[in-house]
C-alpha cells in the first residue's frame, strides 16, 4: 500500500518539479489528494519536502490552492455558528507571527466581539520562518487563556462568547506535524499561503485575509474564487497581516457578488496619523495594551482606527465616523473591559 502512494505522490512531483518550461500545475483534485498524503505521512519525508520546495520555487496556483483548501476542510477542525448568531470576520495572517511591529489585532478583536462581531483566528506556536509572538502569546498577556482547550470547549466559547482561536498544536495535529519541514527548508511553502484564507469556520462567514505582495493578493482572490466564497476583503497590512497603519492608506480588494472593488482610504481624514509602534518584547506590548483599555497609551489611536474600519466592513455600521464613535465608546464605557472580563472567566 505504501509504495503505491508513493509511486501515485511521484507523478504528482512529476508535474510539478520538471523544469522551468516543462512543469505544470496539478488540478484541484490531484492537489487535495497530495496534500492529504502529506498530512497522513503517506508520502516518503523526502517527498513531502521536495513537494513544498518544488512549489515554492514554482509558487502553487489558484486551483491547487483550492484543493489544499479542500483537504483542510475535510481533515481539519470545524467551527459552527449557532442560532441567530452574527456571521463571524474570519481573519487570515501568516502563521510565523509578528517580529517588527506591535501587533493591533487582538484589541482589535476583542473590540469587535464586544461590538457584537464575532471572530474566528487560527495559528500555532512560534514556528519557522520569523519564530514570530503569537495570538496564544498576546491573549495570555491580556489573561485570556486559549490554550489546550478541546474542539468542543472552543465551540461552547465561540457560542457563548464570539471568539475561537483555532491552535494548531490543539485542534489540527496533522498539519503540526508539518512544522520540522518549515524548519529545515528554511522558507515559507505554499502552506503558508494556504493558510491566509483558510478557516476552519464553515457557513457564511466573511474572510479578511492580509498580503504583502499583489500576486499573493490576485492568487489567493482566484483560489477563493475556485470556493465559491461569497465575499472576501484582502488586506495590505502590516507585516502581511490585517493590522492597519495609521500613516499610511489603508489598502484592501473587497470581492463580493462576484464584483471587485479596490479600497484606498486615507486615515488622516478620520484620525490622527500616528507612527507604528515597534515590536520589543511581550512585557512591554502588555503594558501598551493594558492602557489602551484605560483608553489612553500609544496603541489606543491604532485600535480605534483599526475596529473602526473592520465594524464599517463588516456592516455592523453604515460609514467610518459612526464606526470610530463605535470603538472608542466601547473603550471609553467600559465594554471593553466587560468583554476581557467575560473571556477570562
């Protein structure tokens, strides 16, 4: 049995790792099912590492992405939305974390939730490439403890409370057993790609997914396409994540209806522009975080700019001013707080 899998993997590196004018993209199908022998160690280690180094090198395209995608779905944890429950933001960053620039996003989720905005993220430890700080990292320092709860328990907390971390160590052992590859190959795989627009939330849903570059942003718009998503924002965020600078314009592809649309909104016209705060250390981002829920401190204009556009995104409200009011009354009455306070129970 082995050794069939293994000729049937050798056709699919045939595809992709002739050459620069010979090789070809696997269909969708071909790629979910390559992907699932990785993940069930089906294939030889060296296989799977020539596989993710042959796609880096070629970079993987859209329909090979969505059958990535498939396989995730069919083999990885899932999330439910109960009742009358508001469709979740389902946000995409890379894995590897944050090395430069003090990350936003966890106030700014915690500010949605409390806004009534659900929020589905997902991440692992610190792995390879950038050995990053973590959302598991972040969250523990605001007391939020969201490690080493099984699927069920993350489900009740996404019920009762609007918030799921999908951990991957917890919920997703088979693509943890990927990360010594990472290490050893030394650069990003087309997992990393993959992992910008998958969730493991299934029903409606909206993905906010960040980029760096525009041929990540136009691959990953196509592969979605390939999903039949309904609706998808693609962010230019800091460090290819969904943080959003207060310096510069915001930059986003809104997909929806089968229409896209270019976004560029200039945050001097709602806010004042401030510098990005740089990344030290864990201590020093929790000190920063505790005083923006005092509503003061250097992070507290980012998150406001930050939660105010993604409630105008996710039609929580209808313009950017009564978003920012939003955030920053949520802050100033307390709800914030309330909504920490809630979690950490």
């Amino acid at each position: 049995m082995m050794e069939a899998t293994h000729e049937l993997f050798k056709n699919y590196l045939g595809k992709i790792g002739s050459g620069q004018n010979t090789s070809k993209g696997l269909t969708r199908e071909e790629s979910g099912n390559a992907l699932k022998l990785i993940l069930k160690a089906q294939a030889s280690p060296a296989q799977i590492g020539a596989f993710l180094i042959a796609h880096r090198i070629r970079r993987p395209e859209p329909q090979e992405l969505a059958g990535m995608l498939d396989t995730y779905l069919e083999l990885g944890p899932k999330i439910l939305s109960q009742g009358q429950q508001r469709r979740p933001i389902c946000f995409g960053m890379p894995f590897d974390g944050r090395t430069r620039t003090a990350p936003i996003y966890p106030l700014t989720t915690l500010l949605l939730i409390a806004s009534g905005q659900p929020v589905v993220l997902q991440g692992g430890k610190r792995m390879p490439t950038k050995f990053g700080v973590t959302s598991i990292e972040l969250f523990s320092a605001l007391g939020i403890h969201l490690e080493g709860l099984s699927i069920t328990e993350l489900q009740n907390k996404f019920s009762n409370n609007g918030l799921a971390l999908i951990h991957q160590p917890d919920h997703f052992p088979l693509a943890e057993s990927l990360i010594p590859y990472r290490q050893d190959l030394g650069k990003r795989t087309p997992l990393s790609t993959m992992e910008l627009i998958w969730t493991a939330h299934q029903g409606n849903h909206l993905i906010i997914s960040g980029f760096v570059h525009s041929p990540t942003e136009e691959m990953c718009l196509e592969t979605l396409r390939i999903r039949k998503e309904k609706e998808m924002i693609f962010v230019k965020g800091l460090e290819g994540g969904v943080d959003l600078s207060t310096n510069r314009a915001f930059i986003a592809g809104h997909f929806k209806e089968n229409e896209f649309q270019r976004l560029i909104i200039h945050p001097q016209d709602y806010i004042n522009p401030e510098e990005n705060i740089t990344w030290s250390n864990i201590e020093e981002w929790q000190k920063q975080a505790l005083l923006a829920i005092e509503n003061k401190g250097p992070l507290l204009n980012q998150i406001i700019w930050n939660a105010g556009i993604y409630l105008f995104l996710s039609n929580v409200t209808t313009n950017i001013e009564d978003s920012i009011r939003k955030a920053e009354n949520c802050i100033s009455s307390g709800l914030l707080k309330d909504c920490i306070q809630k979690l950490m129970d």
